[in-house]
C-alpha cells in the first residue's frame, strides 16, 4: 500500500525549485540533510523547466535529484507543477489562455517561488492556459505521463503532489473553452434553456451561445452556478491528473498540500481542503506564519482544519517556516517578533503544534534559501550557503526525537474526537462571498474564527465539522449558518432530532435554494426545530458591534446581524438591551437547540473578554458535557491523542515566551503514572504529579518552558 511507504514521522523540507540550491552543493546537501536526520525531500518538477521544446524533454537535473535521494536514504515526493506552462505552449495555444472576468489573459511570469518563467502569479494553482481546451490538457497528460513513466520504481520516489497550495484565482476563468463547458454543465443540469431561463431569471436566451458566465460578483442563482461549475471543473482536472499519473504508476502515493483556506476562502477560491483531500491518500498544508500571524490560536487554526478535513487520513504540515520572510507586503509593518524572524525556538513551537494538532509529518517549505527573485533569503533552515545554522540543529534534534523507534506509539496516536463540531456550510459561505465580496465587513470570517478562538482560548478543543458529516459530532456550534439548502436544513433537523445539541447563531437558513429568503423565519422547517420564529431582522454588520445582549445574565456583545424572535415551543434565555428577545432554547426530538440572535462569534474576535470567553466555555454545559481537558492556565494550549491500543498522550504547548505552570484535569482517564517523551533526556523523571480526580480522572501539575512543549504518556 502506498502509504506503508512513509517513514515513521516525514521529516525534511522542499529541496529543488529550479535553479536554486546551486548544483555544485547537492551531494553535500544530501550527507549534510541525512546526517541531520531528515528522511524526505519534496522537489518541483516544473512543466515549464523540463519540457524545453515540444516532446524534447530536459531530465537532468532531477535525475540527479533522484539518484542522490536514493544514495542518502532521502525519500522523494514529486510535485508536478504542470500549472508553469512553456513559453512554447504560451505561444502555441494562445487561444487557450485563462481570462480574467474584466477580459484580460493571464500572463506568462517569472515565478515568486521559483526564479523561474511559465507562472501566472494572479492566477492561483490553475496556471495561465486553460486545461478546458482539448490541446491543453492533452500536452498536460503526455508530460505528467512521461514524468511517471520516467521515475516509476526509483528507489528514490515516495510519491507526487498533485496541486500546489490547492487554489485558484476568484476571477478566471472566461476562457471560450470554459465558457463552452459551462454550457454543457447547465444544460446537463437544467435539460432546457426555459428551465434555465426561469431558474437565473433570464428569459431572453435564444440559443446556448447566448448564455455566458456572470462577470459581477452577486447574490444571485448564476453565480452559485458559477462558483459550483468551477469548483468540479478545477477539482476535475486535479483528478485527471491523479488519474493520468496512476494510469503509469498504479501503487504510487498521492499527496496534495492547501493552504487551510476553507475558512474563508473556499468559494472564492476553491480551497476546499474536504474535497481535495478526499481525493489523496496524505493531505497538508503551507501554513507561514510570517503571512498568517503569529498568535497562539493562528498557527493551531490551519492544522486543526486540516485535520478535520482529512477525516482520519494522515496529514503533515507540508509547508512550514525555517527562517525569515523580509520584504513581502504580509509582514511590512508588523513587530520582528511576529513571525518575521524564525528563532530556533519558533521552529521547534511551530513544529510541536502541529504535532499537537495531529500531523504525522513536517517538511520546511525551503531547505536552504532562495538566491534569486523576491522571496531570496526567506523561510529556509540552513545557511545561504547550505551550511548548518541554529535553526536547523533544532531542525534535525526534532527530526531525530520524531523517528527514534521509542516514538512510534506516540505518532501512531492520533488526537481524541474534540468536544464540539464548528458547523461548516459551504453555501453559506459561497452566499456571503456573493453578498459582500468585498469583505468590508468581513462577518463570515470573524463569526468563524470568532468562535474558533472562542472554545480555543478555553482549552476546548473545536474541530470544523463539515455539514455533510454531522454524525461526526453530537455537539455543534454553527457560527454563520445564514444560508442551508432545504436538504442541508433536513439534515440538521433530523440530527437534532436523533439526540443533538445545537447552538446557532442568527438567521439559520435564512436563504435556502438557490439564495432565496423564505418568508417563515427561520426557514425548511427550522422554526421546529429551534421552537420560535422571527420577530424582526436587520441586517447592518457595519454597525453589529452596536448590538448588546445578555444570555442567563451574561452581558455579551453582538456583532453581523440582529434577529430577534417569539418563542412557539421554546424557552426564553435571553433579551437585547431593548428588551426584544435575543434567545431561545427548546427541545426537538431527543435533542436540544439554543437560538442566539446575532453572532457572539464577531463579539469575540473584535473585542475579546472574559464575559465572551465564559460564554464559549458553557456550550458544552447546554449538553451535559465536561471539556475532555480541562487547564487552570489559558496560556497553554493541551491535547490529548490515544493510539489504538487504548494508550493517552498529552501534548501541552507553550507558546508564550516565559515558563508557564497549570493545573490540568483530565476527564474518564485513569492514569497513576506518567513517562515524559518531550523534552528528551527526561524520559523518566516527571515534572508532572498525580492526584485523584473524578471518576477516572487524571489530575496533573505542569510546567512547560517558553516557546516549548510536554508530551507525557499517561499510564494506568
């Protein structure tokens, strides 16, 4: 099986983007990297650097790649970036060219990540020529088929990545290629023009060729078909080339790495980390925190999303900084301590976190740093000159901790189901897009992550629940449900019913199919479910911050939108400050609901506060649950993995830059000793103690360094 073929924990970096690092330092790269305990390299195999001229491919210099892996015991992973496209192919299919929504092509440009041409820069990963034309993905397929015909059973190879940072650009593609499937996919899904005519409330198309893409962003039912009919197409052409490269290589891995854009880039940009990591057997992320920030709930949010999507798969953070980022516009302005500068402690944070948050594997996005273009000198671990620096001796003590065989029932644990399921509603988002693509304010983004931060900062492990897997969880806290098909609103009804507890914040399905309002508020049904139903709405995000409430005497501020109601089955819990009612509980079924009219979501990311925090801390008391960890400090950050022999690990991450102590509780684990497995040399005396607790409950004291992390096997 392809997966029987990782190393125990993948630890390395990206090597080779042609032509840095300089050929003359490879082999000593490779003994220097082997020493150092790194056992994977990942390379781009560039279309537009190989295939020099049309069938005349150029092998060369990733041979040598190849054969020096092998020689130093340095696994592989192919990225075929086909998306960098030959000047030739530029030239010869110009008619392919992806066009913008305003009618301009993209272009053909040196790459900022590799000083090398065939990039379109605004393009996304979808490359400047269409693979909607026959030609195009005809030459795609013949060079993807030579690349795996070439390296088949090398002794090198651990597989490819398949789409780079999995995205596109919001306004390609107008291309007459895409334009001319679009037609087709309508027509396939609406049968006739009239139907189609009565669905986008167009009644004037003659023939097919009349029907052209929408070229405004609006909340309207063209675009949701718009942004549907790229997703498939996009993610369409990922599979092809999975499937053009298993056509040569059937027991090959397949990896593919995104960016955790799902939230709040999914519809705008087709970072859907669910669908694409459905489609691989190992999924990751880029995650740089010098383009992210570098607070605490920041560097754990896209680990923690890439899991979820990955639904059990292994995972790795494919991408992760080992050195600075200088004169990019993400950091200008911004405190050198906040992810500008990679200290040799924020490598090992970075590197502990993901551990924390599942991944099985790290790989630095540059081994070594570029010489060439803007990004020269960013992100890698060693010297310019490939010469060993702090940063990578912690590097390489992480690598060797990681694969000490002593380790494998650590990273064979994967971490515990979390307390509560954050709802994630594709269309919700794809209707805020279409309503407010300029993101000013950005409500879906700040109710998300809002919440996020929200169970976050009370150690209570949050993980993105995607709707269509809502048995995953039996708590749920959806944060901007604002837009359910009459089938996603089915199945959460009917979830509820089976015995789940549901916290929604304001106007549940307040759009249904095809973006329209239903005139029963809440809508398909929901008003049932959460046992009221409107009384007013407004809908002013630029002023929500006006909005103020109190839930069981708890004095919140609101944030987006306002809706208040009049209970039918349901309990009052809660007013506005003008007395109108601001929440409802009730009970549908076997289980429960609590209706809150706006969204505390963007109360918190906005403003923060201890009344805030506690609201977040009492969603699991609306179920009858208990946080699985519980920890007396906020600073550290904990959670717990469990292999599949039953065994329990802590990992408690310090992310501050002073010591920090805590009291941590451990709910239903029955635990009297403890072996610590980081930090190394301490393996047997513990700097935790044990206490009775509840029931099978493990009681600890803890101190973790600063910048560091304590893992500890829990031991009965």
């Amino acid at each position: 099986m392809p997966l029987d073929t990782l190393p125990q924990v993948p630890f390395g970096a990206v090597y080779f983007r042609k032509s840095n690092p300089p050929r003359e330092d490879w082999e000593r790269d490779y003994a220097t990297a082997a020493a150092d305990g790194l056992n994977v390299f990942r390379h781009w195999f560039m279309w537009s650097a190989i295939e020099r001229r049309p069938g005349v491919y150029d092998w060369d210099d990733y041979d040598r790649q190849m054969d020096l892996a092998a020689r130093h015991g340095i696994r592989t992973i192919i990225a075929e970036i086909s998306h960098a496209v030959p000047d030739w192919a530029y030239r010869r299919f110009a008619h392919a060219r992806q066009i913008r929504a305003d009618g301009r092509p993209l272009s053909s440009n040196m790459g900022v990540s590799a000083a090398t041409g065939g990039f379109a820069n605004n393009g996304g990963g979808a490359g400047a020529l269409s693979m909607n034309d026959p030609e195009v993905r005809e030459r795609v397929g013949a060079f993807l088929h030579a690349l795996a015909t070439r390296y088949k059973g090398h002794p090198g190879l651990l597989g490819y990545d398949v789409w780079n940072e999995v995205n596109y650009a919001s306004d390609v593609d107008h291309s007459p290629a895409m334009k001319a499937d679009f037609r087709l996919w309508l027509e396939a899904k609406y049968g006739s023009l009239d139907t189609l005519a009565e669905a986008w409330y167009r009644y004037s198309y003659a023939e097919w060729e009349d029907v052209e893409p929408p070229v405004e962003v609006a909340a309207y039912p063209q675009n949701l078909d718009w942004l549907a009919f790229k997703r498939e197409t996009y993610y369409g052409q990922m599979q092809f080339k999975i499937d053009t490269i298993r056509a040569v290589d059937a027991d090959c891995l397949i990896a593919a790495h995104g960016v955790g854009g799902a939230i709040p880039n999914m519809a705008a940009n087709g970072s859907d980390d669910w669908l694409a990591a459905s489609k691989v057997e190992l999924y990751g992320l880029t995650w740089v925190p010098s383009r992210r920030g570098f607070k605490p709930w920041q560097n754990f949010f896209g680990p923690d999303l890439t899991r979820a999507a990955s639904r059990g798969k292994p995972w790795w953070h494919a991408e992760r900084p080992g050195g600075p980022l200088w004169m990019q516009p993400q950091v200008m302005g911004r405190d050198k301590e906040d992810g500008r500068v990679m200290e040799p402690e924020d490598i090992r944070l970075l590197t502990m976190t993901s551990f924390a948050a599942g991944a099985t594997g790290v790989l630095n996005l540059r081994y070594r740093p570029l010489l060439d273009g803007p990004l020269f000198g960013a992100f890698g671990s060693y010297g310019m000159d490939g010469s060993r620096t702090p940063r990578s001796d912690m590097a390489s003590s992480l690598a060797k901790w990681a694969n000490a065989p002593e380790r494998k029932a650590l990273f064979e644990a994967k971490p515990v189901r979390g307390d509560v399921g954050l709802l994630v509603v594709p269309e919700a988002q794809a209707w805020d897009y279409l309503l407010n693509h300029d993101h000013c304010p950005d409500t879906y983004r700040e109710a998300m992550w809002g919440a996020y931060r929200g169970f976050f900062d009370n150690n209570i492990q949050a993980d993105w629940l995607h709707i269509d897997h809502l048995d995953d969880h039996d708590v749920v806290y959806a944060p901007y449900p604002i837009m359910l098909t009459a089938e996603h609103a089915g199945c959460l009804a009917r979830w509820v019913e089976r015995g789940g507890t549901l916290v929604s914040e304001a106007t549940p399905g307040y759009f249904g199919d095809r973006g329209k309002v239903g005139t029963r508020q809440p809508h398909n049904g929901l008003d049932a479910v959460f046992g009221a139903v409107e009384d007013e709405v407004e809908f002013m995000p630029d002023i929500g911050d006006r909005i103020r409430l109190e839930i069981d005497g708890r004095a919140l501020q609101g944030g987006g939108f306002l809706q208040s109601y009049r209970p039918t089955t349901g309990t009052v819990r809660g007013h506005f400050d003008d007395g109108r009612i601001a929440a409802v509980e009730n009970r549908f079924g076997r289980g429960r609901t609590l209706l809150v009219g706006t969204h505390p979501g963007i109360g918190y990311f906005r403003q923060g506060g201890e009344s805030h925090r506690a609201y977040f801390a009492s969603i699991l008391g609306e179920a009858g649950r208990r946080p699985q960890v519980a920890s007396s400090n906020a600073a550290l950050q904990v959670r717990l993995h469990q292999g599949a022999d039953g065994r329990h690990f802590l990992w408690i991450v310090n992310s501050t830059r002073a010591e920090q102590s805590a009291d941590l509780r451990v709910a239903g684990v029955d635990a009297h000793r403890v072996t610590v497995a980081w930090p190394p040399g301490d393996e047997v005396a513990s700097p935790a103690t044990f206490g009775p607790g509840g029931e099978e409950d493990a009681q600890l004291r803890v101190r973790v360094g600063a910048r560091d992390a304590l893992v500890l096997q829990l031991q009965r």
